[in-house]
C-alpha cells in the first residue's frame, strides 16, 4: 500500500513551496499541477505606464475583437517618452525581452486575439530598456524570489494628438529546452509540444481542429496609447472599459490651452480608476468567504 497517511500537508501557505508549516504530499502535487498549467505556453502581461497600474489582462465572458478599444491609455500632449513595465511567465528562463510600438496603421495584422505574424518587429520601432533585458521566473528561482519586473522607455515626440500607438512586449524563453545533455541516450531533439512551441518554429501539429504552431518570440496582448489633445490632458489615463462598471472619463486641467512641459511632476502623476461600490463589495465577500474556509 502506496497510499501516504501522514505528512499530507495542510492549506496553510498552500502556494508557498519555501514554507515549512503546511508543505507535504498533497500540497506539493497542488503546486506541480498548477506549475504544470502555467508553463503550457509562454505570456506576457503589460502592467503598468508612467507607473499607473493597468487592470486585468484578461476579463471573462468578454470578447477582445476590437483591440484598439480593449486596453487604452492616454498620454498627455507633447509627451516626450513613456515607460512602460511588464512582467513575463509560463516560463523559467527568460532569455531575452523587449517593447516594440508602432502606430496603428502600420501593423493592421496586429490583434488582441492570436501571437502576431513572425518578424512583425521589422514593422514596429524597439524601446530603450530600462532594467535587465533576461532573467528567471519565480518558479525558477531556489530561494522564493518573485517573478523579475521588466521596464523600458519609448520615444513619442515625434507623435502628433490623437494619434493611436499600438504597444507590444515580446520575450524569447526556455531556449535551453532544445538543447539535449551530452549524456543522454538516444541522440534526440525535444518530442513534446511545450519543448518544441517555445523553441523551434518549423514545428506544426494540428488535431481536431487545434493547431499547435512553434515560434521563438512570444507578445503580449496589445495595448493602445493615445496621445492627447491641446486640452492640456494631465496625467496618463486608462481609457479601457473591460468591465461594465469601469467606464473612466478623461480628466482635463481646466487651465489655458498653452504649451506645457509634459514630463514635469505635476504632469506624470497616474490618474487611477475610481472602484464602484459593486467592486468594494465582492472583494469584501471574496475576503470574507477565506476567512471562513480558512478557519474550518
């Protein structure tokens, strides 16, 4: 008999692998699994611009058909560099990422619904990066680090009001994956699909209708950056209304019209997104309810 009857584990500090108190069988193979669902496929997720937070990715139950609308920001006029962060997953090692932006107009095979066509980034300008361009996932790390932070700057000045800028950080990671130890039998390249999807773009399986297609790059889902009017706009906004009771409105200086210097303080300064009393209220239940589970 196989079975385990003692060190099972707890709930305590269920995803916290470095945690003595509530480790064992059970909560180890929880951890695996959802390790196992994370490294399915590369991600990334652009999270903040001039240090605003942005809100989630990904919304269920709604579509992302019309990307320019789906994740919006606005800047203010004559905006001379905008910083954006970004975070990467469904790997361990991050071998390199970068921030790509174009208008538009000019990359109309970009959507918010599939990666974009290979070598979109000879179409697209690169941003200037701010912190380290590689590094390792949290659920690479032995010592309970958390996932890296990714920064990097683009030039808008030479972008007029009202312009649309399409925003995407890419990252190529795993490339060890391909890369088979001298002492292993048979002489083999990687035969699964998570090995080959992230490192060899010549690989393509199709089978009830699902496609799995390799490439090297990964991208985000777009983000749109609007430059502002004349109206002397303050602050960068998130225009998004991904969720029914988030539907910001642009925020005005109620001041003259004339020129300003965009990347002073008082110009930089995120204007964040009010939370309705819907919101408050199912964090509070949300809350409420693990507080509940956790004392059973």
């Amino acid at each position: 008999d196989k079975i385990p009857t003692k060190n099972l584990g707890s709930s305590w500090d269920l995803l916290n692998g470095f945690s003595v108190a509530g480790n064992g069988h059970i909560s180890r193979n929880i951890r695996l699994s959802l390790l196992a669902a994370e490294l399915v496929q590369p991600w990334l997720s652009i999270r903040n611009v001039n240090e605003l937070e942005l809100t989630d990715d990904i919304v269920p139950l709604t579509s992302r058909a019309n990307c320019q609308d789906y994740k919006r920001v606005l800047i203010p006029p004559k905006s001379r560099k905008v910083v954006i962060e970004w975070v990467v997953g469904g790997s361990l090692t991050i071998n390199v990422t970068k921030l790509w932006y174009a208008k538009w107009s000019d990359v109309p095979d970009v959507t918010c619904e599939s990666q974009p066509p290979v070598n979109i980034e000879e179409q697209m300008t690169e941003g200037t990066p701010i912190s380290a361009t590689s590094g390792k996932t949290s659920y690479a790390s032995t010592s309970g680090a958390k996932t890296a932070h990714f920064s990097a700057s683009m030039d808008v000045s030479d972008f007029k009001e009202h312009d649309m800028l399409v925003v995407m950080v890419s990252a190529r990671v795993d490339q060890d994956w391909a890369t088979q130890p001298g002492n292993v039998e048979p002489k083999k390249p990687p035969q699964s699909h998570m090995a080959n999807a992230r490192t060899n773009p010549d690989w393509h399986h199709e089978s009830a209708g699902k496609v799995i297609q390799g490439r090297l790059d990964w991208f985000s889902i777009p983000l749109t950056i609007e430059v502002g009017s004349t109206q002397k706009t303050v602050g960068t906004l998130e225009l998004s209304a991904r969720l029914p009771y988030e539907v910001p409105e642009p925020y005005y200086d109620a001041g003259d019209d004339d020129d300003i210097d965009s990347n002073t303080e008082e110009n930089i300064q995120p204007q964040k997104n009010s939370q309705s009393p819907i919101r408050r209220i199912s964090v509070f239940l949300i809350c409420l309810i693990g507080l509940v589970a956790a004392g059973l």
